[in-house]
C-alpha cells in the first residue's frame, strides 16, 4: 500500500503551534506516514516525536522545508497531491476515486495558500464547502481514504498503550506486560 503524507503550508509557530501539533497527531493517528512543514520549528518537531516515542508507531516530522520543491519532487517520483480546501469538490465524491496505489500528498494549509496550489493539486477536496477546522477535515478525509481501517492499527513501541475500558482510564507500559503487541 501506498503511503499518505501531510503538507502543513504556511505554518506560523507564534500562532499556529497548537493546530499544526494537532493536525501532526491527527495524521499520525488516521495512517498517515509523516507530515512536513514549511516553516522550521524545533518545538514542534520534539513535541510531536514525544508523542511517538511515548505512544509508539514510526511517524516522522520534518520542518523548514521548501514546500514548491517538496511539490515538485513528490510529483516527480509519481505521488499525486490533494489539496484540503472548503473551495473543491465534496470529499465524499473524490475520496472514492483515489486510489491508494501511488503516494499521496495531503495539502492543509495554515494561512492563505498560494493560487498555484489549486493547479498543482491533482484533487482539491472540500469537506463542506464552509470554513472551519483543518484538523476536522483532515481527519474526515483520512477516515474515508481508509475505509475506517486505522481504527484498528497497531502502533508499535512505545512507553505507552492505553486498553480501552468504559469507566476511568487503564494506561499500562508494553514493556512491562509480556502478553501485549
């Protein structure tokens, strides 16, 4: 299966540090392989591979990248990019027609993206055509791309794994019990 990564394009570290975490452990959570980002942040880069280390998986952050080459060198290697924006077509009618058998670049930007960005993008999805939480469609768009399947990935590694349970919390260290993955 192909792999799924995020764009995060306009990232403002002074504004936009608790959205871009959470869009970082949005993807992580729904199967995506990693994000960039195009502004460098340290701060985000060690408090989204706390969260790796802490709760296993192998997601990956980089920051400071060049988002136009990065553009250019994921299409060039045959990934194609889809572009989150309350301005294309309903997710439900794309999602359904994209294939997972080549990489996939999900596009959520931070701030006004450029115009070039709607021509670069193989797909321009909208979940809903009204403004509200990149997190929340990103999140929407993975759950359909995945057919709901995340909800039952393994993260393995990690210091912790919490055991569903229906009252109160039962957070226990793999290490420390040997009948768990």
């Amino acid at each position: 299966m192909a792999e799924i990564w995020i764009l995060r394009l306009g990232h403002r570290p002074e504004r936009d540090k608790r959205i871009t975490t959470h869009v970082a452990l949005t993807a992580r959570t729904f199967g995506a392989k990693g994000i960039i980002v195009s502004t460098k942040d340290e701060v985000l880069e060690d408090s989204v591979m706390d969260v790796v280390h802490r709760f296993g998986g192998d997601f990956t952050i980089r920051t400071g990248v060049s988002w136009h080459s990065f553009l250019k060198e994921f299409k060039a290697k045959g990934g194609r990019i889809a572009h989150l924006t309350m301005y294309g077509m309903p997710v439900d009618d794309v999602a359904k027609n994209v294939s997972l058998d080549k990489d996939l670049l999900i596009v959520v930007g931070a701030e006004k993206v450029p115009a070039e960005l709607y021509q670069i993008a193989d797909f321009n999805i909208s979940v809903g055509n009204q403004p509200h939480s990149e997190v929340a469609a990103l999140a929407i768009l993975l759950d359909r791309l995945s057919q709901g399947s995340w909800v039952e990935k393994e993260f393995e590694g990690g210091t912790i794994k919490v055991l569903p349970c229906a009252r109160g919390k039962n957070v226990i260290n793999p290490a420390e019990r040997e009948d768990m993955p």
